[in-house]
C-alpha cells in the first residue's frame, strides 16, 4: 500500500506556519509527499481552494491520498492505527478521521471529523 499525503502552502515563515514540523510529520507516513499551491494569488478567492485541492490530488499517485492542511498534524502515538485503518478498508473511497482542537495539553475537543483519506 503506497500512501500520499499533499499539502499546500504559500509564504508559510510570513504567515508563521509550523511546516518544517508539518512536513517532517507527513514524512514519517507518507511515502511521497506532495506541495502545492505555492503561488497563491494576493486576492483570495474561494474558487482558488479547489484548484490546488485537484492539483494536489491529480500528482499524488498512492493508493490513498491525503490531503492535509499545513498546520495540522497526526500524533505519533496514532500512525500504526492510521496506516491499519488504511489497509483494513481499501475498499472504501473514502475515509474520515477526528480533527482536534487542542488548548492546553489536557484540554481539547473533538472539532469535526474530516474527510482527508481518498
């Protein structure tokens, strides 16, 4: 099973994005890690988001593709359970994981359930 994982991100040291460690992390689970969206326009535009979302997803070649935000992260503790999960329902087009909203390292809240996995 080949995992993709692509992401985008424009000017990431300006906007203060943490993408060393957000590339670091899809590193440790992918097995080919795909950038777009480095140009994105001054004017924002909702149009655009698709437009790099296809890019994104057309130059992935896994078996799965996900799509991550360049400030989220899967914890460390949860990548064995992520790539069974995977494996186990290579069947289905799709597959949803729980984004959480972190505080304080004890306080958070399950933000929406996301669907990454395709």
């Amino acid at each position: 099973m080949k995992i993709s994982i692509f992401t985008s991100m424009t000017n990431p040291e300006e906007r203060g994005d943490p993408w060393r460690e957000a590339l670091n992390c899809y590193k440790d689970l992918a097995d080919e890690l795909i950038i777009v969206g480095q140009d994105w326009p001054q004017e924002f535009k909702f149009s655009y988001i698709g437009e790099v979302f296809q890019e994104g997803f057309n130059k992935s070649t896994g078996d799965w593709v996900i799509h991550m935000d360049i400030d989220n992260f899967f914890h460390e503790k949860d990548m064995e359970l992520l790539i069974n999960t995977l494996k186990q329902n290579s069947d289905l087009p799709t597959i949803t994981f729980p984004k959480y909203q972190i505080f304080t390292p004890d306080r958070f809240h399950n933000k929406a359930n996301m669907c990454i996995a395709l």
